[in-house]
C-alpha cells in the first residue's frame, strides 16, 4: 500500500513555504540564494559579452543558442538517478549539451541557454513525477548554468581562435566538460552534505563513482556529435541507436549498484536486529530502515499482549513535519505465521527503484524485523517465567513468605554473615489442632487461616528478619543478632542471655496470633505452639539450629505449652533409636533384608515405560517390611549412609539391567541423600558402581531435593557437576512443594522435574495447583528437560495432565510399585501394549 505524503497543516504560507524552503537548514536556504544570485549574474552578464563563437561554427548565433538550450533540456530529461542516503541524485548528458553548445552557440550565451533549459526541463520533470518545489529547480538549474559558464570560459581560454577540427580546440572541449564536472559535482556534494543527505565519505565515494563512465561517455558523444556537425549533419541519424545503448548501460550500471548497496545495507542492518528488548530491537529497526532505504521517516507500530507501542525516527537534515513528510509511503503489515506483531511504515525520499521493488525490500526488512521483535517478546516472557519460577520456588504459594528451603538457604548466610560471638534466635510455630479447622470449614478456609497467621507475623517481623512457612501449618521466625536481656533472676556475676528476649518475642507470637479473625463469616481463635532456640553464629550452622528448634516444638506441643526453648538434655538419643542403629548394621550385612520395590514412569498418553524409580524398602525380621520413613534419618545422620548407599545403588543397577536384557531400554531412577552430595568421594563411588555392573551411565538417574542448595553450596555443585560430566542423570524431585530450589535448575542443571503428588491430587479441584503444575510443564518445556507428575491415581488426572501438555506421569493408575523379580514382566507387557494403549478419556473415568 503506497499512502500519498502528509500534509502539513496550519493556515497562511509564507513565501519561504511558497519557495520550498520550509524545512530546510540555514546552511541550505543560504548556499541556494548564493548559487542562484551568482547564476543570474554570470548569465546576464555573458549576454552583455561581445557576441563570437569558434570559426567555422555551423550555425547562427539565435539557432545556435536556441539549439543550446535545447541541447540541455533534452539532456537533462534524460537524466539517470541514484539514491545516496535520504537524497537523489540525477546525472545527465551535460557534459555532451555543453561540448555541442559551445561549437554552436557563443560562450557567453552558454550560460543563459543552460539555464533556461535547466529550468524548462526540471519544471516539466517536476510537473510530471518529481514534484520539486521552486526552490529546487532554481538551485538544480543555477548549478548547471554555473558549471556551464566555468565550463565555457575556460574552453574559450585555451581554445583561442583555433578551428573547431583542431586538436586545440578539441583538447578545449574535454578540459571544458570536465570543468562543468567538477563545478557540478562541487555543488551537488556540498548541498548533500550541507541538508545531510549522506555522510560526506559516501557522497564523496558514490557520485564519482556513477557519474565518471557516463562523463566518458559524454565527452566521446559531444565530440563525435561536433564531428558530425561539421563534417555533415546527416551523420547525427547514427547517433540515435547509439546513445539509446549508452542509455541503457548507464541506467543498467546505476540501478546495478543502487540494488547491491540496498541489499548490503539491508544485511547489515537485519543482523543488528536479534536479541534484545522490544525497544531495542525497535530502535535497531527504525536505524536500518532509515540507512537501507535513504527514508525520510520510518515508523514501527508493535502489537503485543500488554497494547500497542509506537516508535518512530526522522532521517537527519529536513525537519518533517514542516516538510510535510515529501515522497511516497509504504506500509507493511509484520507478521510471524499468522500472529500479526506489528505494521512498518517508511516514507521514502524518492521511487529510485520500480515500486514492486521498494515494496518487496521493505516486506522482506518487515519480515525480518518481525522475527527480531517476536523473539525478544519470547525472551521477555522466558525472562518473567524464570523470574516468577525463581519467585515461587523460593517463596511459599499461599501465604507469600518463604518457603523452607529458601529459610535454609537464607537462614544459613545469615549465619555466616554475623560476627562469630552474636546470637541468633530461631522460633517454630505450629498451630494447634489446625486438622480440625480444615474438617469443619475446609480446606478453603483452613488456608485463608494460614494466610491470616502469615500477615501477622509479617507485622510482628522487624527489619532484617526472616518469615518463613516450613509445613502445613507450621512457621518460623529467624531473629538475626537478638539482643541479650537482663532477666531479673540472673545474677549479677553472671552474663546476660539473649533467650528471655527470644521467648518474650515468642509470647509476642502467641498473642498476637491467638486474637479472634473472622473467615468465612465465622469469628474464631487459634492457638499455637513455639518453640525456642538461641545459639551463637559461630558455634553451630543453620541447619543444627533449625534441629533445635524443633525438638523444642516437639516438647510444646507434647507438653502442651505456649513456648518451649531448646535443651541439650532433648539430644539424647532413645533406646529404640539406638537398637535401630545396631539392626541397620545388620540388615546391610544380609543379604536379604534391604530389597527394593520398583514403579514405572510412563508416556502419558501411550502407558509406554520411560523410566523406573527404586523404591528402597526394610525387611525387618521383627517388625515386619518398614519404609523409608521409618529409618533413614538415622541412615542419614549416622556413618552407615555410604554402605547403605553402595547397597541401593547396586541393587537398582542390577535390575535395571535385568530389564535392558529383555529390550526394555529405560533408566532407573535413585533418591539421594544430600549428605551424600556433601561428600566430594560420592561421585567416584557411583562411577565404581556402574562399571561394576557395566552399566552405561545414562542408565542411572539420580533423584536430588531440598538440602541440595542449602549448605555448601561449592561443593554440592562440584558434585553435581563431576555427575553431569560422567554422564549420569539429575532429576529435581518434590518440585513446588517449597522442598526443592530453583537454584539447582540454574547452577547444577537437571536433566529431568519431577512434580510432586500433592499438586496432582489438588489439581482438578484447585486453580492454584492447577497453576503449579502448568508452570512446571512449561518450565520444563523451556528448559528442555523432562516432566514426570508423580501420584497419578485416576483418569480424569490422567486427562488434565494431558491437556496440560505433561509427557510423562507415575503413580497407581499406571503402575503399583512391585518387587523386583516382577518388575521385567510389567515393563514388557507395558511397552508391548504402548502403540495401542492411545484411547480417548472420558469423564466417568470410564477408558
């Protein structure tokens, strides 16, 4: 679409509106009236010279002036143009109108002739299809006419009285006709420069380079035409095809040149586009557009979710809006498949190329700008994704606080960041009876509760604490550098502690918590349970006070006080815990007591196997098969992690191979412990396992969570790293439940997510889980990592992880786990029955 010039608007014209030069500097508007002042004179003034011209001259002094000027306007009508930055610039046959006039015409008249044929011709140009104003023509014909009277005096200088035939006079011509060059050239670099047209190393380089064949060209037409001429007129019919020819190889040879700096500058500009914002890449644009196309003014309208955003940039010299944007505008719609992203508009200075061309260039640079612009609107939404991703998974999703890992992570640089001697409190709280606030108002209310807990610690929260959710119902307040109170029982002799304060804040908490808030029209009170625990910065880590803490809840709560503090007397290991220890010693020198249950993950939509994840499982001789729970913290805090470890590992490697052997290709999957990544030994102990059992190491996935990113961050990701780089395979597991940390997924990258059951269980009920879920599927899909839903027990989960997108899920809908003698014979009956296994989902869970 070509849309005429804008019109300016306002109400009288001035005479410098009327004359063209609105818009113009002052550096233009003065070297204009100069070159036409100076024009007029030397035009009257060389009519006023006695009248003479070359002997033998073939015509008379009126035909030969009226052929002059004729001579000039039809060289100028067939000028030739070139675009040079945002102006135009026109050669012509002037040298060739110059060489004949100054045979047929007196010198003196040659000035007045070229004038009134500049002015004939660029007014009937302009009246045809180049629109110049009164100013130009008058600048464009006083120019030539100048040129023609440099020209004209110094052929006559060195020409003499000489025939006309003679080398002297013909030597006269040429040095004329290259005079009239170099006056016009002169002229037309200086007005460029001058309205910044082009830079001055481009006009300096370009016109030479287009004007020079013709200039030869010129000078052998004009001396040949002057041969002719004299020898007999007849001899000027060859003349005819023979400049059509040099017509057309000129024509040919500029547009030539024009096209392949058009398309380098295209090049140029289109790879300053990528990367970036919006802006940027908008910015980039409106630059190259303005040097690819010489616009006068290029617009870019961006169409995206948040509105539209409108840039625009003016080419350098004229000021456009008193110009009234001069020449044709394109528009094109910018499009990438069928999402429209924006429109470009450029107002071009001049149609030097054919239209179809103009507009094809302008839709590619519209394409290309449009790929530019909707990747960086991509990058923004990754960058937000991230950006949110970070955000949840550092803090918790219903109350807004921290969740527990990011307490861990922070609650430990705290430490380390004190003096060694300054004393941190730690106060656990956990609401009492909250189960029975779920059972009668729900769920629903049972979180607008949590919420409600969680703003109130916030107000009670002083500058440079910490508010964390560590559980269900359960929080935790770091206190940084408490200050130590005299308690009116401690003795004088004895120093100040900071515990009174720490349980006077913890009173603070019962209070303020337990005052009535009303939730879902009901009025109710809740009441908590602390627990206290105070130590130096220096004497123990984070997570040793986080421990403390907890016993001291546990004691609240069994002793059903408000506030508990920590007491060493509560490390005392039990009898049972201690029993434990010495039958784990002896479960890991049998041989068939610490077995391994196994489930499937499968393809979603086909049931086809994608990996198994070992399930490690206790056959105590008295209490029967325990599970994990109910034995591996005392694995995990106890020197038994690394055989206990070394046991797993060779179990899961040797079944895993059992089902490779039956052409079941599928990794197996092993949770571990964060003590052992703590361990710069625990990558060579998984290397020796694997050859051992000569087991690639992409067979093996290792299954990491929430202390991963808590302590020791060097070491964990050194760990993780000599993993990666031997081949073995990550997976974060528990993702979103506030037990896992984004920071792996950016320092140690995992090669799989595995989200966790609750968010499965809650999703077709809950937007919020929804949420979660969906999140972690395209986070997946961005980062280019697999996604596994863990806990997946019914079709209609089934279907809206589907729909979601999620490739790949386990749970009892698939799979139950089972012993590992029975585990080869699901995995093939699994993946046997997979191409078939693809059915729709309807919802009565029928399938």
């Amino acid at each position: 679409m070509t849309a005429p010039p804008v019109a300016r608007t306002g109400g009288r014209r001035s005479w410098i509106d009327a004359a063209g030069l609105a818009g113009r500097s002052r550096g233009v508007r003065s070297l204009t009236a100069a070159v036409v002042l100076l024009a007029l004179l030397v035009a009257f003034a060389g009519v006023l010279l006695p009248v003479s011209r070359p002997n033998e001259g073939p015509l008379s002094v009126t035909a030969g002036v009226a052929l002059a000027a004729i001579l000039v306007l039809a060289g100028q009508l067939a000028r030739l143009r070139f675009r040079l930055g945002r102006g135009v610039v026109s050669v012509s046959w002037g040298e060739a109108a110059f060489i004949i006039g100054f045979v047929v015409a007196p010198p003196g008249w040659l000035p007045l002739a070229t004038l009134a044929g500049a002015v004939g011709a660029w007014a009937l140009l302009s009246w045809l299809d180049e629109h110049r104003n009164i100013a130009e023509v008058a600048h464009l014909a006083a120019s030539l006419s100048l040129g023609a009277a440099g020209a004209a005096t110094v052929a006559r200088l060195i020409a003499g009285d000489s025939p006309v035939l003679s080398v002297r006079t013909q030597g006269a011509l040429v040095t004329g006709a290259l005079v009239y060059l170099l006056i016009t050239f002169g002229l037309a670099a200086l007005t460029l420069t001058l309205h910044r047209d082009a830079a001055t190393g481009q006009i300096l380089a370009r016109i030479p380079y287009a004007k020079i064949p013709m200039f030869v060209g010129n000078v052998l037409v004009g001396l040949g035409a002057v041969f002719a001429l004299m020898r007999g007129p007849a001899w000027l019919l060859a003349f005819g095809p023979g400049l059509w020819l040099l017509q057309r190889t000129y024509r040919f040879h500029l547009r030539a040149e024009e096209e392949r700096r058009m398309w380098e500058a295209f090049a140029a500009a289109t790879s300053t586009l990528p990367g970036g914002t919006e802006r940027e890449v908008a910015t980039a644009g409106l630059r190259g557009a303005l040097d690819v196309f010489g616009a006068r003014r290029v617009e870019i309208e961006v169409r995206n979710p948040e509105g539209e955003h409108r840039y625009a940039q003016d080419g350098p010299g004229q000021d456009n809006v008193l110009a009234g944007l001069p020449g044709p505008a394109i528009t094109r719609s910018m499009s990438v498949g069928s999402e429209i992203v924006g429109e470009l508009t450029v107002w071009l200075a001049a149609p030097t190329l054919p239209a179809p061309r103009d507009e094809a260039a302008i839709s590619a640079y519209g394409d290309a700008l449009a790929a530019a612009l909707h990747d960086a609107s991509g990058q923004v939404q990754v960058a937000e994704l991230r950006e949110q991703a970070t955000y949840n998974f550092a803090h918790d999703q219903l109350t807004g606080v921290r969740n527990r890992a990011s307490l861990l992570a922070d609650g430990d640089q705290v430490m380390r960041s004190l003096e060694r001697d300054r004393h941190v409190a730690l106060l656990l709280l956990d609401v009492n009876g909250f189960r029975e606030v779920n059972g009668t108002l729900g769920h629903r209310c049972g979180d607008e509760v949590l919420a409600l807990i969680a703003e109130r610690l916030g107000e009670l929260c002083r500058e440079s604490e910490l508010v964390a959710r560590t559980g269900d119902d359960e929080f935790a307040l770091v206190i940084p550098a408490i200050t130590a109170l005299t308690d009116s029982a401690t003795p004088l002799r004895e120093t100040p502690t900071p515990l009174p304060m720490a349980v006077r804040r913890a009173r603070e908490l019962v209070d303020l918590i337990g005052q009535p808030m009303e939730v879902a029209g009901v009025r109710l009170a809740v009441e908590i349970a602390v627990g206290v625990a105070v130590a130096r910065a220096g004497r123990v880590e984070f997570t040793e006070l986080v421990r403390r803490a907890s016993l001291a809840l546990d004691q609240a709560k069994r002793q059903e006080m408000a506030v508990a503090t920590y007491d060493t007397s509560q490390d005392v290991l039990t009898t049972d815990e201690l029993a434990l220890l010495a039958e784990l010693q002896d479960a890991l020198a049998a041989d068939d007591q610490i077995v391994l249950h196994l489930q499937p993950a499968v393809d979603l939509e086909t049931a086809a196997p994608t990996g198994v994840e070992a399930l490690v499982r206790w056959r105590h001789p008295r209490r029967g098969q325990l599970s994990p729970n109910e034995f591996i913290r005392t694995v995990e805090h106890t020197e038994l992690l690394t055989p206990f470890t070394h046991r797993v590992l060779d179990l899961a490697l040797s079944a895993a191979g059992s089902w490779n052997s039956a052409g079941v290709d599928v990794p197996v999957s092993v949770n571990v412990s964060a003590r052992s990544l703590l361990d710069p030994g625990f990558p060579a102990q998984v290397a020796d396992a694997l050859r051992r059992h000569r087991a690639p190491a992409a067979r093996l996935v290792l299954e990491i969570t929430e202390s991963v990113a808590v302590s020791e961050q060097a070491i964990v990701d050194d760990v993780l790293a000599e993993l990666r780089n031997a081949g073995v395979q990550l997976s974060l597991d528990d993702f979103g439940t506030g037990y896992s940390s984004l920071s792996i997924v950016t320092r140690a990258p995992v090669h799989e997510i595995k989200i966790d059951r609750s968010f499965v269980d809650d999703m077709i009920d809950s937007a919020a889980a929804e949420a979660v879920v969906r999140g972690a599927v395209e986070l997946g899909a961005r980062l280019g990592v697999r996604v596994v839903a863990e806990g997946v027990e019914t079709t209609e989960q089934r279907a809206a992880l589907i729909e979601l997108g999620c490739p790949s899920a386990q749970g009892y809908h698939f799979c139950k786990p089972m012993p590992a003698d029975r585990i080869v014979q699901a995995l093939t009956q699994l993946a046997e029955a997979a191409p078939n296994n693809i059915r729709p989902l309807r919802a009565d869970d029928a399938s």
